[in-house]
C-alpha cells in the first residue's frame, strides 16, 4: 500500500527542534528530498530560496510582534 503525505511540519523559532545553519547547498539537497517524498516536481534551488525568503519575513514578523 502507497503512503501518502498529508502535511509537512515547518518548525519556526526552534519550537520542536534546535535550528540547525546549513549552506544553501545542503539546503538545497534536502528540499530536493522532501520534494520527491511529496512528488513535487518543482526546482529545489527555486523552493529552497522561496522557503528562505519566507523564513526571514516570518523572524521580521516575529520581532516585531513580540
């Protein structure tokens, strides 16, 4: 039986797990992993840099809600 992905789970802030720097390139390796478990078909580089530029616009959020 196939299994399926109902949800991926972004940890912001280190809630679940200590962040961890990487370079873009092991960055980049593994979004390539989590796209093929989801059966994307998107440019990891691509996918990579809109998480990036998403997590930094979430800390600017975060700090100034705080």
């Amino acid at each position: 039986m196939p299994e399926y992905i109902n949800a991926i789970l972004f940890d912001m802030g280190g809630t679940l797990r200590r962040a961890t720097d990487r370079e873009f390139s092991e960055k980049v390796q593994i979004c390539k992993q989590i796209q093929e478990l989801a059966g994307s078909a998107a440019d990891p580089e691509d996918f990579t840099h809109l998480l990036t530029t998403r997590a930094k616009t979430y800390q600017k959020w975060a700090k100034l809600n705080s």
